[in-house]
C-alpha cells in the first residue's frame, strides 16, 4: 500500500503493509463554490447578533483577534470579508491582534504573507506579547482562581471581534471561539494558570470535549469576562479551503462550528492497534517539534498500551529554539520524572503543559519520530527515538508486535480523531 501523509508543504510518500492496516481520514468536505460570498452572508445574517455592518459605528475603537502563523487560518478572506462589512471605518480606528497566546512574536514578512500586503500596509498590527506586563491589564480572577491578564489594545477597543477556524483541539476540546481572547491575548501568568498540571491532566481536558473541559470551561469565562462584540469562524478541509462559515454571538456561532467539525473529522474505531502512524496535518502545523505533540496525542488515543507511535512531522523549525519546552525536556531522563517535576506542588513554567502531554503518551507507547530537519541527538534529547524511512520504521514495529499486529494510519493527523466506541 502507498500512501501520501501531510508532511511539510510537499507531503510524503510511504510504502505500508497490505494487510490489518486501518486508515482513518476525516470526511472529505468540498470547498464552499464562493467562500466571499459565504463569509458575507453570515455577517450579514449571524447567530444571536445584529449583522455586523449595523453593529459597527464610525468613531468606535475596533479589535480584530487573528490567529498567529502557527495557525493555516485563511485571515485574508476572513478579514477583507469583514472590512467590507465595516465600510467608512477609519482605518486609523482598527487594530489587528495577532493572538500569539505564548509563541513567538511573527515577523513583519509573515504578517504580510498572513494578512496580504493591503491589509498588512493599511492596518495597524500587532503580535500579542504575553510577558509585556506593560501591554497587559488585569481583570480580577476566574472562579477556579485562574488571575484573568489580557491585552490592554483589546480592552480598550469599542468593538471586539474574534477571528478563528474550528477544529478538534487535544486538551482545550475544540479550536477557535473563546481561545482567540485566552490563551491567545492573554499574559503569561493567565496561561500557566489555564494549561497547569491539573487543568491538563483531567480526562475530560481532550479532543473533542467542551462540557466540563475545564481549560475550555477557564477559557469561556475569561471571554465572558471581556465581553466579545462578535465573532466569526470557519472550518477547513484537508486542502485547507473552506467548508463552512460561523457568525454571530461568541458561544453560539462556536457551538454550532464545533458540532459540524466533530462531524467530519471525529471517527470511531472498535479496537486499538498496535502501531499508529500519524502526521501532524503538514506546514504549517508541523513546523516543529513542540506542534507534533498534537499528532501524537491523536495517534496515543487508539495506540494499544506498550504500542508504537511514528509520527512524520517535518520540524523545519526545530524543537523550536524559543521557548521552555526543549529545558524542560533536557532537564529531566524519563518521561516518569518529567511527569513528577510537572506534578509537583507549585511548579509553573511556559510549555510544561505540552511536556506534559508528551510525558503521558511516553508512558504509554514508544514513539518515533520522522523529520527533516533536526538531529538524530536532537530527537533523542526530545525523549523520543529517530527514524529515516518511515516505511521500514513502522514495519518493524509490525515485525516486533507479532504477526496479528494492526496498524492505524492517520494521514492527515489531528485533522482525523479516532477514538474508541
């Protein structure tokens, strides 16, 4: 069997075994004919909101949350759909929020690329820095106790809009909505807070779970807490085209996109396998390392316990060098004794959450990793084991499983969720 997995901006051909091999791919949508059209018309007629040209008023201070470069987002469409609807605004009035939450800042270059060179020349844009205690301002606590730090730009604007798309997340449930506010302008202190030990521990903090998730439970009040004037999201396909349009009051537009996500990319399958091969959904998701931890969650959800993970993720970014998750990493042998700092009584450090993540499915599978551009030393600091050809990686993991051993194929990642019935 050959099959092409989403890695990098090219894809990857592998040669796989025949027989007992699942593959799990979403439901593939086609691209709405007219997405303009369609972004218009849900502006126009949103969930539980007065369309947004009636919303809007000239003079008001206007907030546009987008997603950052990490993100395939399609912020021109979005974004060139929404300034229509706001004709007569003052340009000087409006400021784009690239929602960074704790990534890196986003070049000048990227933003043009993100935003295309009209809006990025004509707007005033800014990268969310989430340790800049001078950009932040605080807002009191949530009810759990999580101290609510967001952007001062954001608080101080008339009309606040969020900008998202919508897809299985693996600990915040589902993407887009409430996280465009927390974690995506919030401040440092707000986000160990919201992605801490116990928060990302809980087992309803996972792919697909809203109701009771309590990072998404954190996340929604702290956006309640702000106030969003509105709110529009979008659903992609494997092509990263869009499949359908949400609009209208934050929750609302939200649930509604999350319902016809699950749809589509939520497969159920009756038995674990012993070795899952997944991806983590191409550029620009699988830049690096920390990103794939997402791919391999989603494989870890169907993985037999003491099975084997490989995970084809291109990592041009590396581990990637900013950041604490590579010290974190490095700082500990197992995946035991990173677990046990993570856990430990008043341990708080940016990135434990995803070290956490990847501690969790370390105990419970192997896991390799295929990429092009780290070291094999590299990998391994990772607690991870380097391969070169994934083909022969994942037959010997079969070879090594005995001779009824299944295989599970994700092709696309965390774009398809498997779990079990």
């Amino acid at each position: 069997m050959r099959l092409r997995l989403d890695y990098g901006s090219e894809g990857l051909d592998v040669d796989l075994p025949d027989e007992r091999v699942t593959v799990v791919e979403p439901s593939f949508l086609p691209a709405i004919d007219n997405p303009h059209a369609a972004l218009i018309a849900a502006l126009r007629a949103p969930t539980e909101r007065l369309p947004l040209r009636d919303i809007v008023r000239p003079g008001q201070k206007i907030a546009i949350s987008v997603c950052d470069i990490t993100r395939p987002q399609p912020r021109q469409a979005m974004l060139r759909a929404i300034l229509e609807e706001m004709h007569g605004i003052n340009p000087h009035d409006l400021t784009i929020l690239i929602a960074t939450g704790t990534h890196r800042t986003n070049t000048s270059a990227e933003i043009e690329r993100m935003l295309g060179y009209n809006i990025f020349a004509n707007s005033t844009v800014i990268n969310h820095d989430s340790r800049d205690d001078l950009s932040l301002a605080y807002l009191g606590d949530t009810k759990t106790g999580a101290p609510i730090y967001l952007n001062r730009k954001w608080l101080a604007a008339d009309v606040r809009i969020t900008t998202g798309f919508v897809e299985p997340h693996f600990f915040a449930g589902f993407s887009g909505g409430a996280k465009m506010v927390a974690p995506g302008l919030a401040g440092l202190k707000t986000v160990l807070m919201l992605h801490d030990a116990k928060r990302i521990g809980s087992p309803k903090a996972t792919w697909g779970a809203i109701d009771g998730n309590p990072v998404q439970d954190d996340i929604r009040e702290i956006a309640r807490t702000t106030g969003v004037t509105f709110s529009i999201d979008v659903t992609l396909n494997r092509d990263q085209s869009i499949t359908a349009v949400f609009a209208g009051e934050l929750f609302a537009e939200h649930g509604q996109a999350c319902m016809f996500s699950k749809k589509s990319v939520m497969c159920p399958v009756d038995s674990a396998f012993d070795v899952v091969l997944t991806t983590n959904s191409g550029y620009p998701l699988d830049q690096n390392l920390y990103q794939a931890v997402k791919g391999m969650s989603a494989a870890a959800k169907v993985v037999k316990p003491g099975g084997t993970i490989v995970c084809a993720a291109e990592c041009r970014d590396g581990l990637p060098s900013h950041g604490s998750y590579g010290e974190l990493l490095a700082s500990r042998r197992t995946a035991a004794e990173l677990l046990e700092m993570i856990n430990a009584p008043g341990f708080s450090c940016p990135d434990a959450w995803q070290v956490q993540v990847q501690a969790q499915i370390l105990m419970k599978a192997k896991v390799l990793v295929k990429n092009s551009f780290m070291t094999d030393a590299e990998v391994r600091a990772a607690h991870f084991e380097p391969v070169h050809d994934v083909g022969e990686a994942v037959s010997a993991a079969l070879k090594a499983a005995g001779p009824a051993a299944t295989l599970c194929v994700l092709p696309q990642g965390p774009q398809t969720i498997p779990y079990l019935r």
